[in-house]
C-alpha cells in the first residue's frame, strides 16, 4: 500500500484535490438532479397546456382539422396523433377523436378516481418497446357544472429528458478529469508558494548549532502566523542561548570549587601515607579530611537546593516563624565571626516578627546575609542586623560600612560563584547571596541591595507578614 505523503505541501495539495472532487461531485450530482426535474416540469406544462386544448376543444365539439393542426404545431409531427386519447367517463374511447396509429395510453384507476373528484394526475410509464423511452402521461379530466363528462390523456416521450440529462452528464464527466488536473497543479503551487517562508526558516535554523546559539532567525522571511513562529523560535534561542551559558559558566565554577577541596583532601591523604605518624598525627589527618567532607557536602547541598529552586521543584513546609527568634539563634554564631574579624557586631529586633515559612531556611537567610557582610567589612567597621514590620510585610534589613558595591556589580552579585574582589572573602563557596535570593523566591518576599563605593551596603528583604498564632 502507497504510504500516505509525509510532506506538508503534499498533504495540502491531496487535501485540497480531494476536498474539490467532493465538491465537484457534490455540485455535479444536484446539477444533473435540478436539471432533470426542471426539463420534467416543463414537460408538464407542456402536457397541461395540450390538454387544456384538448378540453376546449371537446367543450365546443371542435374536434377536427383545426385540433390536428394546433396539436401538430403543439407536439411536433412525430407525436401529434400519437400520443393523446379522448376517453368517456367510464374511460372507453370516444368515438370523436380516434388518431391515426396512436399507442394505447393506460388508464390507470387511480388516475380514473382522480379525474372524477376533478384532479389531474401526472404518471411516468413504460412504453410497449423496451427500447423507447418512457412517457410522460398527463390524465386531465373535463367536467361541466361540476360533473365529469369526459377524460384527457395526453403524453410525451421523456427521451428529449434523457438525453439533455445523459449529454449533461457526459460533458461533466470529461471536464472532471480536466478541473483536478488544474486544480491539483494550482494546489501544489500555492502550497509551495506558501510554504517557502518555512522552508527559510528550516534553512535558518539549521545553520544553528549548540555551539553557537547567537544566530538569529529573520522574522521578514516569514509574515503573519509565520512572522510569529519566527519570533518564538528566537525568543526559544534567546533562553537556550543564556540556558548554555549559564550551564557552561556553572560547570567551570563548580568544577573551581570542588576542586580546592578535593586536592586538600588528596595531599592529606598522600602525606599521611607517606610517613610513619603516631595516632595523633592520623587523627588530625582524619579531622582535615573530615572538614573538607562536610565542606564538599555542604556545597553539594547548596547546589542541589538552587536546582531545583532553578527548576521550580523546590517545596517548603509553610508554618507561622517568628523571624526574632531566629535571629536570636543566628546571633552567637554570628558574634563569634565578628569577633575573629574584628568587626563590631549588633542587632535591633522588636519581640516579634511573623512570617510564614521554615525556620531552618529563615536561619541561612540571615546568616549568609549577615556573615557577608562581615567578610567584606574591614576590621573596626560595623555590620548591624535589624528586624521590623512595615505594614503587612516583615522586613530584615543587613547594613555594613564595607567598601561597597559599585553599580555593575550589583546585576550580579547573586549569581552563583561570583565574588566582587576575588583577593577577599577567601574561604567562601560563593553561593551565600545566590542561597539567600532562592530561599526569599521561595518565601514569596523580594530581595534588594542599596550599596555606596566606600560607605557601605545593606541588604534589604520583605517577606509577607502573618498573624501570630494563639
């Protein structure tokens, strides 16, 4: 079996030829049935219009040379004494008008009922030869103050119908072959016509490859429904272009990252192994290793958790937290990083601040946010954090008076790895603000930064605020 075309413009083209056949076929069949009931209804009038002379004629007892020739200028020659009979009420012949080799109409009783009430009946019956066409036989009755005196039978041949029907026929038959043929050829060429801005466009994005995503598809070689496939097309390379580049650019970090810990891990390894050490020695060789695992796990955490923030598949389990009580717990921990850097450390936090959201994630909110700070201040400057409610938000607010943040710095500084003075803040994964703007997103809050070069910087985040529970 031919398998069905697996080009579009062959499709259309089959679609659009079948759908005209149908059509064609449609238009040609109630042509050819219109055609013949208008060429039998005219037949009918003209068999109506010969017995009403008939009629006359019996009425006035007119039955002569006079009838022969209207009825000869009526029906023709061929058919003039033919194909008409004058019968009594009873339907026998009358003696009046007898044709010359006239072919016996039927009476049919029906017709016989119908001309007594006074109706006329049009019938279609075979003629004594197989061969002939059927005839159109009217029975028309006479009546004289309501009463039937005699019956009129008049007909014609239907062979001037069929013919005109069969010829009409024919013609459509040979000039069928003939439309599809054009319209097959006019089909193909207006698909192809219309297609040729896709076929752009499939040659346009061909050229493009994952190594270079920065081509562009031309929205003019396409217009309307096209034009608009060709600017999401873009808009699609647009995201894998920058989908790419953050990939890439995450890779080589990541791989940056891990592999300071990992080659801490290999030359403790390697030194133990080498020389002969007594259990102390293995023992803080072991508390190294130890160290540089949980670094490698705590940063193989974070990156899983900013995926699937990145992906949209990261949950929380919301419950009201009071954002004072983490920060009282963050501020030990916090204290303690100051004292080691030299910088002086406070908090202003009313009683209560409420929100909805994990404690936990809340807790390395204000932590990296505040440990930033101090890693970027120097010693002798000052990192304070401070908790209020501003309506129906809560918002944690962490200034510093480090050197700042300059303008161009600011679109990135919550990107992952990235660091503004890479000689400092050693120590670090680099992922501390890129967590805190994820774990916000997630508490359905905004983050923002208001920095000066040389004055300082504070972080400001508003989270939604709720009502605290009884």
């Amino acid at each position: 079996m031919r398998p069905w075309p697996q080009t579009l413009r062959a499709r259309l083209t089959l679609w659009y030829t079948a759908l005209l056949t149908f059509t064609l076929l449609v238009l040609g069949a109630t042509s050819a049935v219109l055609l013949d009931r208008s060429l039998r209804a005219n037949l009918d009038t003209s068999l109506k219009s010969v017995a009403q002379v008939i009629a006359e004629s019996s009425r006035r007892d007119t039955l002569g040379p006079d009838l022969d020739t209207l009825l000869e200028s009526m029906l023709g020659l061929r058919f003039a004494e033919r194909f008409f009979q004058l019968l009594d009420p009873f339907g026998r012949p009358d003696p009046r008008l007898v044709p010359r080799g006239r072919v016996e109409l039927l009476l049919s009783v029906k017709a016989l009922r119908n001309a007594e009430r006074g109706r006329e009946t049009y019938e279609t019956l075979p003629q004594p030869s197989p061969a002939a066409a059927p005839l159109r036989v009217l029975t028309f009755p006479v009546a004289d103050h309501g009463r039937l005196v005699s019956v009129v039978q008049v007909a014609m041949s239907l062979e001037s119908v069929e013919t005109a029907r069969w010829r009409f026929v024919m013609i459509l038959v040979a000039l069928l072959p003939l439309a599809l043929g054009g319209a097959g050829a006019g089909g193909w060429f207006l698909a192809r016509h219309a297609l040729a801005p896709v076929d752009a466009i499939v040659a346009a994005a061909r050229r493009i490859e994952a190594e270079d995503l920065s081509q562009r598809i031309d929205p003019a070689e396409g217009s309307g429904e096209l034009g608009r496939l060709a600017t999401v097309l873009n808009d699609m390379l647009a995201r894998l272009e920058r989908a790419f580049d953050v990939v890439r650019q995450f890779s080589a970090d990541a791989a940056h990252e891990l592999r300071t810990p990992l080659t801490i891990l290999r030359g403790e390894i390697e030194v133990a192994l080498r020389s002969p050490a007594g259990d102390e020695e293995y023992r803080r060789v072991l508390g190294s290793c130890l160290e540089e695992v949980n670094r490698l796990t705590t940063l193989v955490d974070d990156l899983l958790f900013l995926a699937r923030t990145d992906g949209g598949t990261a949950t929380i389990e919301r419950k009201p937290v009071n954002l004072s009580d983490v920060l009282a717990d963050a501020v030990p921990a916090l204290q303690a990083l100051a004292d080691v850097a030299g910088v002086h450390f406070g908090c202003i936090a009313p009683a209560s601040v409420w929100v909805s959201g994990n404690a936990s994630l809340l807790f390395r909110l204000i932590f990296n946010l505040a440990e930033n700070g101090i890693k970027y201040t120097p010693s002798g400057g000052t990192v304070e954090v401070s908790l209020r409610q501003d309506g129906s938000e809560g918002c944690l607010d962490v200034r510093d008076t480090g050197p700042g943040i300059s303008r161009a710095e600011r679109e990135r500084i919550f990107q992952r790895f990235y660091r503004a003075d890479p000689a400092r803040g050693q120590g670090g994964t680099g992922l501390g603000l890129a967590l805190a703007r994820s774990i916000v997103v997630l508490h359905n809050g905004r983050i923002d930064v208001d920095s000066t070069v040389g004055q300082g910087t504070r972080f400001h985040v508003a989270m939604p605020a709720v009502t605290p529970p009884r």
